[in-house]
C-alpha cells in the first residue's frame, strides 16, 4: 500500500486518534501538520473535490469560526469554502487523509478504515 498524506493537527484528539489506528494497521503515512505548511489553493482544491462531503463540511464551525463573525450560509461552495481556508486554515476539519483517489475526514477518528478496505 501507498504511504497516505494525512492533514493533521497534533492538538486535535480526533486527528491524533486516526494516526494511533493507521500506527495499529501498520500503514504508511506522511503528516501534513497543516497549521505549520498551510495548504495552497491547488492542495485545498484537491481536498474539497476529493473527500466524501459536501464542501461546507471542510469547514470547522467552532469558536474560532465564531469570533471571526462568520456565517455557514456563505461557505456552501467550494471556491467560497477554499478562500476562507486560504485566509483561515485553522478552520479546516481534520485531520482529512487520502488513499489515491479517495479521502476521508476521519470524525470519528475510525472513518479513516474506510480507506483501508
């Protein structure tokens, strides 16, 4: 099997609990900590047309989502979803993690088993 990108965020449980499962199955993976290397708009366009969501999904609608004054009725499409993650990485749901053609954002952590099949 290929090593698998996985965007990850070393704070996010869910994130952490999805590289503890891939570590238990014995796959090889790259850790994209997106926070330090943020995605450039070719690597988000990718992830928007790829995981298995709509793109408004992409978005973390938390606090942070909040004190920015943001509403989720304007980050429906994907070129909406992919500029706010340009200005805001922070916001992208994680931690998404790509086998070939296919992606998931693995919430819960166990989603990313889908991949393995």
């Amino acid at each position: 099997m290929e090593r698998l990108p996985v965007y990850h965020n070393p704070s996010c449980s869910k994130s952490r609990g999805a590289l503890e499962i891939l570590a238990d199955e014995g796959v090889d993976h790259d850790v994209v900590e997106y926070l330090r290397v943020p995605p450039d708009r070719a690597a988000l366009q990718r992830i928007v047309d790829t995981v298995d969501v709509p793109p408004a999904e992409l978005v973390r609608q938390d606090r942070r989502f909040d004190e920015l004054g943001l509403s989720a009725s304007d980050y429906t499409t994907s070129d909406a979803v992919i500029e706010l993650l340009l200005e805001h990485p922070e916001l992208m749901q994680r931690p998404v993690i790509f086998r070939g053609e296919r992606a998931v954002i693995a919430r819960p952590s166990e989603k990313v088993l889908e991949l393995l099949d």
